[in-house]
C-alpha cells in the first residue's frame, strides 16, 4: 500500500454549501498526519481567497468537448554546431499571457501557456531524429501569482517574470536541459537542441526556473513532447486521433474566473508546503466530456500537478491496459483497474470501448467522475493491435554499479513545528555537488525518507529502474545515522518494471534504483517533484563527469 500524507484539499465534489480555501484548510489539518511518523505540533495556516472560490458541485458536468492539444509545426530549418553542414527543423513555442474558459459557466481566466495555449502545443519527435527549439519569453514584466522572496533564487533582486523550459524525461545536453540558473526574462529567448537519442515515450516540457516553478507550472506553462520510434510504430497499437495526450492538473479558482494560487498568512513569506486544488482539469477544462468510436484508444497520462496525485479508474469496473509508464514501453500490457499517478509521472493506457456502443464511461479520480467518454453507435473499422509482448525490459544488476549513494529526504521545522524548507541528503542548492557520476557508469541510489510526505524523486538525463523499497528503523538512523531494516525488501510494483524518470519514495521506506549515466557531460540536476518543496530547497545539481578523465 502507498503511503503517503493525505491531500490537505480534498477531491471535486468533497465540500458542500459555501466553500472556502481557510475552511478545507482547517478541515484537512486535523487529519493529515501521516501513518507512523511524529504529529505536527501544529499545523500551518493559509490566507483566505478575497474572492470566494469556485465550488465544484456548482458546476455542470460533461459539458465541455475534451480539447486535445495541436500538434507543433516547425517553423524553419537551422544549423547547429553539433552536426556541421546539416541542417535540423526548428520550432518556435512562444510564452505568453492567454484568456482560456476553463468551463462553460466560468468567466475566462488569465493564464499563461507555451504559443498562448493550455496546455501547450504537443511536440513529436523521433527516435534519432534531432531537432532545435526556440522557447521565446513572450511574458508580460509583472507575475500575477505571489512571489516569495525568501526562497532561495526568488530574491528582490531577481526578475519577477523569468523562465527556462525543460523537456521532462529527455536526454538532452546539459546546456539545452533547462538548468534552473539558466532563466530569462521577458524580450528574450533560448535555442535548445534535442537529439532524440531514446526510446519512444511520452515526455512533458514544463517551466523550471529558480524559485518560481511551481507558480511558472500552476499559471499554464506545459505541454507534451512524444518520441515515437520504428519498432513501437510496428507494434500497429492505437494511433492517429486515437492516441491521445491526457494531461490531468487541479486548481483553485475564485468566482471571477481569476486563477488563485494558496498562500500561508505570512505576507513576507507566502510559500505553502503543497498546492492541492478542488477543481481537477483534463486537458485545460474540468468535467470535460470525448466522443469515442466503440474501438481501442491510447491515452497518454501525464500528472502535471503540483501536488496532487491521481486515483484513477473507469466507470463500470472496466479494466485499463497499461502499455507504457514514464521512458516507454512495459514488456507486456498489464491489465488494472486502477491507476495512481504521482506528480510528473506517466502511464500509457489503452481502453477498449467496443463493448460500449452507444453507452458512456467516466473516468474517475478517487470515485468521482472527471472526464466522460460518449461511445457512438458505430465507427471505423479498428486495425489498431494490443500484442501480448511490447518491448524486452532487460534488468540492470545492482551488484554491476559502480557506486552505491545513500541520499537521505529530510524536512527541518521551524519552532512550532511547521515545515519551513525541504532539502536532500540534508543539503542546499548552494551546498557543493556531492553527486558527481561518470559517463556510462551504473549507480545506486537509496533514498531514505526521513519525512511524513510520500516525494516523487525525478533525476534529469537519465531514465532508471525500481529495485526495491524496505521498512527502516528511523530512530536508530537519527541516533546513528545508520540503516537498520525493520523488514523485508519489497519489489517494485508491477507498473514499476519497466523505465522510469520518477520514483515514488515513501515515508518510513528506503526507495533504491539503478540507472546506467548515458548521455553527454555536464551539469543537470535531481529534485522531489511536488513543485512548493522543489522550489524551497528540495534541488540539488549534480556533474555528471567523462567517462575517462
């Protein structure tokens, strides 16, 4: 069973009558203490909304079409110093402030996007086939969600309104990365190049600036970027407009249609420890609704949210087939009835609607519908497959690592027990790099939970596999910083055995993966993936160093 820390706002349709931001908050706080792990002395407070928020079971349901995101066109054609005399397509994806009607009976709300959309264009590459993107600032000079300048990297002195896109689960050099340093502001662009040396997958691209990411993220700034490749396509799984982009966020939004963003009662210090929103969106709108032919489609699930995990499943008990998770193909379907997505993670599903013809289905999260599927009477002829074998997986050999890291994830509290800064291995941003791998080499990592919360742990460049997780003794690690195991190593989850970019490290548990270090020199980074402790300190770099030096 995962264990986590509770959401501290609750799903769509939990709170009736008047709703307010500062009463789930209260609600939410004298239950949220994770299992086997000291209680808060208290619990953090938040600032109420101005405007009253938006309560979902005001809503109607199902009566907004699905968007599904435009494909992007490359604009041109450019050199690139890494392949002289050839030239690669480039794509032009602009930031800037968008007005988008989230649903039906909201007034639009300002937001920002990559070409002006939420989500963003979706960009397909393949497999060995470089490509070049413009990511342009076109941002206005002020932000419109609360800045809090005692985060490291968000200081007075820094730009209000700055950005760096990364493309997440991509192998991309270290200088097309999106190094959190390597912002800029508005008037101002950055030229990054994609070499699509990888397997198909669907990735994300998303904002990672410095202290700010998860306001860049939470105001718009994603999208989906797939890389597709021959033996996938000749797998014949569902393709066309049948495979799609499924990005899943949640947020609060006030009765003005104005996005609202929560922040603590501080005003000199706004940062809030997570981000949970009552509205959840599917592509940008919430309780939207697709028409479907009774045949296999593949959604691609990509959890874009700052916080919040997803519970997903189908009305009716109808079984999903999870073909892929976060860097590509598992090596058979695996059938589930149930899917739980942590921030930045994916999976692939295919859902087979021939037994529905002229029915519905919903998706749900936590029981509650979120998206429904309107199956017609009839449709196409399906020539899509679902073969009982997609890929090998081979297994990485933890005994071949080269070295094995032992990297703790610790919360510090200030007086009254309220969380204050997240960090990894007990280090800052600033702190020297400790994590310095070389080109090609396998590695261990064990992450040791020292906190409360369940923190998706995403490394950049590299795409890794689950070893294990194991109960451990805290009380002995804080005596003698030593691990001593209170049970049995547990194996990855099913869904887990194929590659991964995110791990999932739960409270109480040692969570250990393998990855092999493939990719150019330089400098990326590893960070927890719930947005609000990414951006307080929760981010360390690392070199990744030349084979031979």
């Amino acid at each position: 069973m995962t264990m986590r820390r509770r959401d501290f706002l609750c799903g769509a349709g939990t709170f009736l009558g008047a709703w307010t931001l500062a009463d789930a908050w209260r609600m939410a706080s004298a239950s949220s203490m994770p299992m086997a792990m000291p209680a808060r002395t208290s619990a953090a407070t938040l600032a109420a909304p101005k405007v009253p928020l938006i309560n979902p079971t005001s809503l109607a349901r199902f009566v907004d079409p699905l968007p599904i995101p435009a494909v992007a066109r490359a604009s041109d054609q450019r050199t690139h110093p890494a392949y002289p005399g050839r030239t690669l397509p480039c794509y032009r994806v602009t930031m800037r402030e968008c007005k988008v009607h989230l649903h039906r009976d909201i007034p639009a709300t300002p937001l920002w996007g990559y070409n002006g959309q939420f989500p963003g264009p979706t960009i397909e590459a393949r497999r060995g086939e470089p490509l070049l993107v413009e990511w342009i600032n076109g941002l206005p000079p002020k932000h419109f969600l609360p800045i809090d300048h005692t985060i490291h990297g968000a200081e007075h002195d820094k730009p209000e309104v700055r950005a760096v896109t990364h493309v997440h689960g991509a192998r991309a050099p270290a200088k097309s990365d999106g190094f959190p340093d390597d912002w800029y502001t508005p008037g101002h662009s950055a030229l990054y190049h994609y070499p699509n040396g990888q397997d198909a997958a669907t990735l994300w691209y998303h904002d990672h600036a410095m202290g700010i990411t998860r306001l860049n993220i939470y105001a718009g700034l994603f999208g989906a970027y797939l890389v597709r490749d021959d033996e996938e396509q000749a797998l014949h799984l569902p393709s066309g407009e049948c495979d799609i982009p499924l990005m899943l966020c949640d947020r609060l939004v006030a009765q003005d249609g104005q996005l609202y963003y929560p922040v603590s009662d501080d005003p000199s210090a706004p940062w809030v420890m997570q981000c949970n929103g009552n509205l959840v969106l599917c592509n940008g709108k919430i309780f939207p609704y697709l028409d479907v032919e009774p045949r296999r489609y593949r959604f691609r699930v990509i959890n874009v949210a700052n916080t919040r995990f997803f519970d997903l499943s189908l009305s009716h008990d109808q079984p999903m087939q999870q073909i892929a998770s976060d860097q590509g193909l598992l090596s058979a379907p695996l059938q589930r009835t149930r899917i739980e997505l942590h921030p930045a993670e994916r999976a692939d599903v295919v859902i087979d609607f021939s037994d529905f013809a002229g029915k519905s289905l919903q998706l749900r999260h936590e029981a509650e519908g979120i998206l429904e599927f309107r199956v017609r009477d009839r449709g196409t002829r399906d020539t899509s497959a679902l073969p009982a074998t997609l890929r090998k997986v081979p297994r990485i050999d933890p005994a071949s690592a080269a070295r094995q890291r032992i990297l703790t994830l610790n919360e510090t509290d200030d007086a009254n027990g309220n969380a204050m800064t997240m960090l990894l291995d007990g280090k800052r941003w600033s702190d020297p790099v400790t994590e310095n791998p070389r080109q090609n080499s396998i590695e261990t990592w064990s992450f040791v939970n020292l906190t409360g919360d369940a923190h998706p742990i995403h490394l950049h460049l590299v795409r890794f596999q689950v070893i294990d997780r194991r109960p451990f003794d805290l009380f002995a690690w804080n005596a003698h910083r030593k691990l001593v195991f209170t049970g049995p190593a547990i194996s990855p989850e099913p869904q887990e055995l194929g590659w991964k970019d995110t791990v999932r490290a739960d409270p109480g548990m040692v969570t250990r993966i393998a990855m092999r270090f493939e990719g150019e020199p330089g400098r990326y980074v590893w960070h927890c993936h719930l947005l609000e402790h990414e951006d307080n300190e929760m981010m360390r770099p690392f070199d990744l160093l030349p084979a031979h030096s």
